[in-house]
C-alpha cells in the first residue's frame, strides 16, 4: 500500500495538490476539512460542533476527527492505498494514524510538506474566500489563528516524520504542475 501525507500550513495547497496525486496514484483521498464541511453541511451535530471550532480557525477536537478517519478507512476496505490531506494535525493525531494503519498491517509510506511562507497564504485564502463562501477564509483574524494553531501543534510533526526519514519538503510556490512533478518526484523514488 502507498500510504502518503500531504502536510503544510493552511492554503499551501494540500488539497489541490491531493485531487492530482490520487488520480495518478489511484489512491483514496481522506481530507477532514472536506468530511468537516460535509457533516456541517448535512446538519449532523458532530457538524454543527465542529463548525464552531472551524469558524474561530481553531482545531476540532482530536477525538471527532479520529473518529471521523476510522470510519473512512473501515468504509474503504479496497483502497490501495490512502492520502492523508490535513490529517494529521496534532501529535495524539499522528499516533493514532500510526495505531489504525498497524491494525490495517501498512504504514506511513512518505510525508510531503508543501512550503509557502505567510504572505502569499494569506493571499491565497482571501482570494479563495472571495469565491468559495468559506467563512474561515474572509477574516484575516480567523486566518492568522489558523496560523497559530499550525505553529503551535502542527509543526512539530515536521519533526516526528523528519526522525522517522519520512517527511520530505517541497517549495509550494509556482505552477501547480511544476509542484505536483517534484511531489512525484519524490514518490516515485521510494
Ligand atoms: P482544510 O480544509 O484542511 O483546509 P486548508 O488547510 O485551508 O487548505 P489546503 O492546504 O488544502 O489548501 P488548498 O489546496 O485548498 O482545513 C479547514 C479547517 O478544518 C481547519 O482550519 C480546522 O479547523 C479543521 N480541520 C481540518 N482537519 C483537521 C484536523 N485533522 N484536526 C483538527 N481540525 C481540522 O489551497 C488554498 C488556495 O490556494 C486555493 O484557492 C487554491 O486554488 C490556491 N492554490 C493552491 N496551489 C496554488 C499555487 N501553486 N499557486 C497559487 N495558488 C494556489
């Protein structure tokens, strides 16, 4: 199985890079901002309460989004293989990802960080909040928390995968095509 993570701060473009590489990979894609969205969107409790977190640009609980992971992967028996977009996030995150892959018998197969320094994602999520109708992508404030919630608890896996030699770094400025050939560069060499 070719298990891989798309790590980066918000907007570095995780999620268009994603739509690229499961389609090349004939991977399953797993974004739980996505399954967020849905379960707000269809008016689920666990929606409406992830939703107050989301609008405030802070994490949802580690426990809703597990959750929300374990059931994706039960419901994809198939799969031959998973992108992890966004998740995970935090440290009780990542060790709960390495506990589900083991009872599926695989593992992390590589970590790709997209790079893109601060100015340009505040750029990009404005103008992404122009059109999309994200509320978390209007308000600079909600935007710079988003930020800070990144540094503060998303950051260090930078390290955990670093330790394992699983995270690899990708400059996340440029043409998406020229990205996704250096993301795949990268896979394609494992
Ligand atoms: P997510 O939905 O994961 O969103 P994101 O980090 O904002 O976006 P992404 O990096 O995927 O950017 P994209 O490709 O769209 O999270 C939203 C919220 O959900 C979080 O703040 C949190 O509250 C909650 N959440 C999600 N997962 C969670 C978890 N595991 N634990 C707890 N809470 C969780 O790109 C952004 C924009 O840039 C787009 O408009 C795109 O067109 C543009 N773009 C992309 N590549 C570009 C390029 N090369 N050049 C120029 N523009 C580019």
């Amino acid at each position: 199985m070719l298990n891989l993570i798309i790590f980066g701060p918000p907007g570095a473009g995780k999620g268009t890079q994603s739509e690229k590489l499961l389609s090349k990979y004939q991977l399953q894609h797993i974004s739980t901002g996505d399954l967020l969205r849905a379960e707000r969107n269809a008016g689920t409790e666990l929606g409406n309460q992830a939703n107050e977190f989301i609008a405030k640009g802070e994490l949802v609980p580690d426990a809703v989004v597990i959750g929300m992971v374990k059931n994706f992967m039960i419901a994809h028996p198939e799969a031959k293989g998973f992108i992890f977009d966004g998740f995970p996030r935090t440290t009780p995150q990542a060790d709960a990802l390495d506990v589900m892959l083991q009872e599926f018998q695989t593992s992390i197969s590589i970590v790709l960080g997209l790079e893109v320094n601060e100015d340009e994602l505040v750029k990009r999520l404005l103008l992404r909040g122009q059109s999309s109708g994200r509320a978390d992508d209007q308000d600079e404030s909600t935007i710079r928390n988003r930020f800070q919630e990144y540094q503060n608890k998303t950051l260090p896996l930078q390290g955990y995968y670093q330790a394992q030699g699983k995270y690899h770094g990708v400059m996340g400025i440029g043409e998406v095509e020229v990205i996704f050939s250096a993301l795949c560069a990268h896979i394609d060499a494992l």
